[in-house]
C-alpha cells in the first residue's frame, strides 16, 4: 500500500528533528571528551615525570649510601666501597647510572697520595691527569663497576674542567648534592654512539675541619665552607638514563623532548619520538637543578574520535531514514530484482556442480595415471608411497596455487621456488632464482610442477641438490616459446643418459602431452644439463 503524502511529510520532519538532536548530542559529547582526555594526558604526564624523579631520587641515596661508608672508614674506603657497590648492584637497583666514583682532594702538584690510592684500588700504576693551573684537584681514584668504558676515566682530575668544577663548588659549599651541566663524559673517549652527559657530586667534608697537622687529602674551602675530603660522584649518559628510566613508558607517548634547564635556552639533550604542540610540560628536579621534560600523546584525534563517530552515526541514521523512505516506492521493484537474482544464483549452482563434476573427473585420471607410472618405477610398496607422494604433492600444489589466488594462472617462478626451498635452499639461493613473468593455465601448470619435482628428486638422490655438485635454474623467453633450463656442474661423474628411466619418460610425456613442448638433455665433463621448451599459451592467449 503506498504511504499518503501526509505521512510521508511527517517523516521527513521527524528524521530532520533526530538528526539536529543527535548532532547537538554529539556536539556536547565532543567537548566533555577533549577536556576529559586532555585531563587524563595531564595525570599521565605527571606521573611519567614524577617516575622519573623517584629514580634519580634512589639514584642519590645510592650515593648517599657511598658517601657514609666512605667517612665511616676513609682508611679502608677503596675496598670497602668496592665490596658495598657489588652487593648493592646498583645498576639493577637504580639502572640509568654510568657507575658510582670517588674523587679525592689533593694539592696540586702532590699527586702522589691518590695515585697510591689508585695503585691500592686496582694493582696497577695510574698517573693524575691532565695537569693544569688549579692550586687543587680531585681526581678519580675509584669508579665502579670495573669495565673497559670506566678504566678511561681513572685518574682524572675533575676539577681542570671547568662546567665539572662549577658544579663541585657548589656541592662544596651547600653540603647538597649538585648536578653539574651538560658535558661529554670522559667514559665516552672510545664510544661509538656518543651522548650528553652530566655528574652529580655529594661532598665528603673533612673530619675534623682542617688543622695544622690536617691530613694532605684535605684542602681549605672555598669560604664558608668546610674542609673537603673528597666527593661521591656519579656520571650519567642521558639517553640511557631516559631509556632506563621510562622503559616500555616510551611505546605510550608519541614524542618526549627533555631539556637540561628551564625556559627557550635550556639544551635539548634527549628527544624520542615527535613532540606536538599540544605537548604537556613537567619538571624534573635532578639534584640541586631544574630539567624540563615536554611530553606529546598524540591523541588530538582520539580526543575528538568518540564524538565524532556520534556525530557521523547521526549523520548515517538520518540519511538512512530518507533512503528507507524513499525505497518504500521502489520496493515491488527491490522484490522482483531479487527473485531474478535468485534464480540467476540457482543457474549458476548448477553450472558450478557440473564444472566441479568434470574437474574431479579429470583429477582422478591423473591420480591414476600417477600411481599406474609410479608403481612401475618401484620395486616396493615402500618406494611406491615416497615417490607417489611426492608427486601427489606436486599435482596438489599446483592445484592449490589455483585456489588460494582465485586465478586462472599460476606464476612458473613461485612452482619452481617451491620445489627447490623444500629442497633444502636458503632464501638467499632462491631469490637468486631469476626470469621473467611466465603464466602457466592448470594444465601447463600440472605438467611443470610434475616435471619439476621429478628433477629435484633425481638431483636430491644422484646430483647437486644432494651436496655433490652445483645447480643453477633460470628461464627466458624465445619468441613465442619458454625455455626452463636445468643445469647440474661439478658433480662426481658425467651421468649416464644412453637410456630412459621411468621417470625420465614420465617427464618427457608430460612436456609433450600437456605443454606440446619438448625438451633435451646432455651430459659431459661431470655435468648434466636438461632443457624444456614449451609454447607460451597464455601470454599468447
């Protein structure tokens, strides 16, 4: 019964009303998610910075726990810090740090107490360098743990350098630890992959402050401060303290920049990823300064995703609303399209089941020509079902290249890749296996895959795919003809071709019958060489 026009007016106004309801929903529903989302990437980004901060947090009460046992026993420090360091294992405990060291003080030009220091610590003579200008110094004379990247960096006195010394000064004089600026860490010398690096020092002041029969390890402050001993230090590669640090947080951020400082002249010193300008902004306090770290999600279209697909949802029901309106006066149409359709379905069934008839029919011949041929070849059931199989299996994934492509051809090189990477070669050997694009219909694609796995086998039991000898596979296009060329060198001895085996005439009957081909074979100086020509039917067709 076809609708009235009155119904079909308040239809329309009525999709008209749904739709401006469910964009204005929609529309709502896109605020609340962007500010709740962006709430959300705000927690987030806290968090990650303050992960960050409780590691360099564990970080400094490693070296804190260093520095009490140093000035608990500076007699028996080198041994001692040594032993405490290994069971600690504060690379697994607090990862990120390059090592943990102790610079001791010396008057310039008086070296000698440190590098006897360093001689005790590690056996062997170490020499304080570089000499420079300073009236004092503080070289390293302990850095664990003991591997080839901190043995560059024994000896050296970190007070020569200057952005070093600042940072010493420092922690010299507020007793806090002190993070010194960015610097290429001695340890990096021999590195590869250099990267940014910074120190942090915690003072180890005199006890008691210095007198006149003060120990020489001792030096004066600079004023206020008190006699210093020696610092616990600890060098830090930034992108492998970031990497540690985050771990598998890196995969959940789209960029993360972090800068040594705070406003527009702070360094970059570590990026990942791609940074937005949405970007959120953290500090991280590490030791006495003040980083900046900008993290970017990536999620201004997730934000927006949910309303969206609201928005565009509305968008589809209500244009569906006037299609559905519209189709009312089509629908005897619709009705009588289908039952054409079903009947065309039903045509196409039958011609389906008669064309699956034939091929089974034409399948089974072949199956019992294969087995008729295979069993004349054996002498046993057991060499029957090897061989048989074989060629079951190459029948079967010609057919099967068929079907998966739902194509009417099969690629010659991915038949003849097949055969040679069950074989036994490497991906490297059979990229190597080159020609041009050759089409083969089922039959001709049948015949190759037959006549292709009898050549693997024969040269997996006698020739070069057994390990005695090299073969090389190609084939080229000849006018109008393809040529296969199989070609076996170095092999044992020069095969004996005078007579034909089973398989040889199973071969040769296949390339005649099927491809109307022909092919040649030849034997000389410990090779074999068989060629297939055969008319390119398809590219013909």
């Amino acid at each position: 019964m076809r609708p009235s026009l009155w119904a079909d007016r308040l239809m329309a106004l009525s999709v008209r009303f749904v739709g401006l309801g469910i964009l204005a929903a929609a529309l709502a529903a896109a605020v609340a998610s962007f500010f709740y989302n962006k709430a959300q990437e705000d927690e987030q980004a806290t968090r990650v910075a303050m992960q960050v901060n409780v590691r360099l947090r564990d970080q400094l009460a490693v070296l804190e726990g260093v520095r009490a046992l140093y000035q608990s026993d500076t007699a028996a420090s080198g041994p001692g810090v040594r032993a405490f360091l290994a069971a600690l294992r504060p690379q697994v405990r607090a990862p990120g740090m390059q090592g943990v060291g102790i610079a001791v003080a010396i008057q310039q030009d008086t070296p000698a107490a440190a590098e006897a220091q360093l001689r005790e610590n590690y056996g062997r003579e170490i020499k304080v360098w570089p000499r420079t200008s300073e009236p004092i110094g503080f070289p390293i004379v302990l850095v664990e743990p003991d591997n080839d990247r901190n043995r560059g960096a024994l000896g050296y006195d970190m007070y020569s350098e200057p952005i070093r010394r600042e940072a010493m000064r420092r922690a010299w004089q507020t007793g806090q630890p002190a993070a010194s600026g960015i610097v290429e860490l001695i340890q990096e010398r021999n590195a590869q992959h250099k990267q940014p690096g910074f120190l942090i020092y915690v003072p180890v002041y005199a006890n008691p402050p210095v007198a006149a029969d003060a120990a020489p390890s001792a030096v004066p402050p600079p004023s206020p401060a008190q006699p210093i001993e020696a610092f616990v230090y600890a060098p830090f590669r930034i992108e492998n303290l970031m990497r540690a640090v985050l771990g598998n947080q890196l995969d959940t951020v789209d960029g993360i920049e972090v800068y040594a400082g705070e406003g527009p002249s702070a360094p970059l010193v570590f990026r990942h990823g791609k940074v937005g300008w949405d970007a959120h902004q953290e500090t991280l306090r590490v030791a006495d300064r003040r980083w900046t770290m900008r993290l970017s999600y990536g999620r201004f279209i997730d934000r927006l995703g949910r309303p969206l697909a609201i928005l565009l949802f509305g968008a589809a029901l209500a244009w569906l609303a006037v299609q559905l309106h519209r189709l009312q006066h089509r629908r005897l149409g619709v009705a009588q399209a289908l039952a054409e359709e079903k009947e065309r379905h039903a045509e196409d069934r039958e011609l389906m089941i008669g064309e699956m008839a034939h091929r089974m029919k034409n399948a089974f011949a072949r199956i019992g020509a294969l087995a008729r041929i295979t069993l004349r070849e054996v002498d046993s059931l057991e060499a029957f079902e090897a061989k048989f199989d074989g060629r079951l299996r190459a029948l079967s994934d010609s057919k099967q290249m068929l079907v998966t492509g739902a194509v009417d051809t099969v690629d010659l090189g991915r038949i003849v890749r097949r055969e040679l990477d069950i074989a036994g070669w490497d991906a490297q050997r059979l990229a190597a296996v080159e020609g041009p694009d050759v089409r083969l219909d089922e039959e001709g694609a049948q015949a190759i895959a037959l006549a292709v796995h009898e050549l693997v086998t024969n040269s997996v039991k006698y020739g070069a795919l057994g390990g005695k000898g090299d073969l090389a596979v190609g084939w080229r296009r000849d006018g109008g003809n393809v040529e296969l060329s199989w070609i076996e060198s170095g092999l044992p001895e020069t095969p004996h071709i005078e007579s034909e085996s089973f398989g040889t005439q199973f071969i040769r009957s296949l390339i005649e019958r099927q491809l109307k081909g022909q092919w040649t074979r030849a034997a000389a100086d410990h090779g074999l060489s068989i060629v297939i020509r055969w008319p390119d039917r398809v590219a013909a067709a």
